[in-house]
C-alpha cells in the first residue's frame, strides 16, 4: 500500500489520554498514512499507554515511536517533519479524537483542490448532528470563508502538503519561539496558497484545558488578527504579538503546563 500522509503526533505527559486518540486514528477507513509518535520527554505513563494500544494496530497501518529530548512541541513536530516522506503531513494532538473519515478526508479535499496547501478541521466539543455541532460547524466555516487568509483551526486541526510546508519554513522555534504556532506557519504557508475548509472535516479536542490565558492571545490581539490586512501579517506577528507574548512570558514551552479540569 501506498502512503500518502504522515501523522504526526507529538505527546507530553498524556496518560489517560493518547490511547484513545491512537485507537481513533487506528480506526481510519482510509489507512494510506504512517503514524508517528513524538514522546517529548514523558515522565508518566503515556509513553507505555502509546505502546499497548500501538500494538494492536491493523497490518494495513505502520507506525514508529521517535523520542524528542529537546523540550517543546515546535521542537517535537520540527524533528518529525525532518522525517517524513510522504506528500502530505497531518498534525495531531494526543487528547483529540478523530471520526473513521478524517484521513480520507485530508486526503480527498487536496485532490479536489490542487490549489490547496493545507485543509483544516472544524472542531466540535459537542456530539455530530446536535444543534450545538452544526452551529459550530456554520460557524467556523462561515469565518473561514469570510476571512480566508486567516486561520481558524488549531494544530490538531492541521493537515499540509508536505513540500509547501518545508519550503514555508517549517516547524523553527528561531522563527517562532511562542505558543500559537499553529497560527503564525498558517501565516507562512499562506504565501504559498490557501487553507480549504469543509463542513464535514472534523474532529473532536478535549475542552480539559482550565486556563489558556498563557497559552492564547487576548481579545484585542485576536481583533487585530482576524481586521488587519493581509500585508500588516508581518507585522503583526514579528513586531506586534512578538513582543507582547515576550512580556507575558508565552513561550512554546508553557504548552507543557498542564492546568487540566
């Protein structure tokens, strides 16, 4: 079998967690992708959780485990995109739950869209077919057709076209030492070509996080985000948000606190 996409799935600390997102990307109908675990230094369980439920994966799915000493999920993504080989990267997170056509559905919306250099997720906290889902869905689609250079889908969100993502620069904590990666490469990979969003690409985080004030941008920054225009972007992250992330000390490394509910 051909692969066609890599997943990349950084983790840290994530026992009671990792197993049930690795049984949901297990579960894919379309199993045209290699699995890459990034342990980022793990002091708890997760790393053998990842190992008992990685062992009874289909023969159809291939997967590795690769250790990432150097603290950070830019530098745990960084050095697994250094090894991949295939087309088309997806990033996942180890507490999010993916829906048996998450992968087919990557990979289908980048043939129908050849112009595409990413395709992203919506993500849903409530069941599919619920009022609450559908008005995420409406939602997030809405703004992502209403602001179309902007990003409006977090890392385990994520998929790219593997070439554009390296030629935009990549995964680089010099270029990028922050949290809210996953917007400013949206940011860099944008220059290359456009983000396609779809009404039934999902998947489901976990709401856990208690409090994201050192891991999120205010309300004011956000604004500045989603209304300036596309040629103040520059601006906005390596000037405006640098240094007001610098001050509040929102480096990547604080995704590694963990304040969960």
């Amino acid at each position: 079998m051909t692969r066609l996409i890599t997943i990349l799935l950084p983790f840290f600390n994530e026992e009671g967690w990792i197993g049930a997102t690795i049984d949901s990307l297990t579960g894919q109908s379309d199993r045209r992708f290699h699995l890459l675990l990034l342990d980022n230094g793990s002091t708890d369980g997760g790393r053998a959780e990842a190992l008992r439920h990685l062992a009874s994966l289909p023969d159809a799915i291939t997967s590795s485990i690769m250790d990432v000493t150097t603290p950070g999920k830019v530098n745990a993504l960084a050095a697994g995109l250094a090894q991949v080989d295939t087309p088309f990267v997806a990033i996942c997170d180890a507490d999010t739950l993916y829906p048996a056509g998450y992968i087919g559905r990557c990979l289908s919306l980048f043939a129908a869209y050849p112009d595409a250099v990413a395709t992203m997720a919506v993500d849903l906290y409530d069941p599919v077919g619920t009022q609450a889902a559908y008005r995420r869905i409406r939602k997030v689609v809405g703004k992502a057709r209403m602001f179309r250079d902007r990003c409006h889908a977090g890392g385990y969100a994520q998929a790219f076209r593997t070439d554009a993502l390296r030629q935009a620069g990549g995964f680089d904590l010099k270029r990028w030492p922050f949290v809210l990666e996953d917007h400013e490469i949206v940011h860099r990979i944008h220059r290359l070509g456009r983000s396609v969003y779809d009404p039934g690409h999902y998947c489901h985080p976990s709401p856990r996080r208690a409090d994201r004030r050192r891991v999120t941008w205010t309300r004011l920054e956000r604004l500045i985000y989603r209304c300036a225009p596309r040629r103040l972007m520059d601006w906005f992250f390596y000037d405006f948000l640098w240094r007001r992330l610098e001050r509040r000390n929102a480096f990547s490394v604080a995704l590694r606190e963990k304040n969960w509910t």
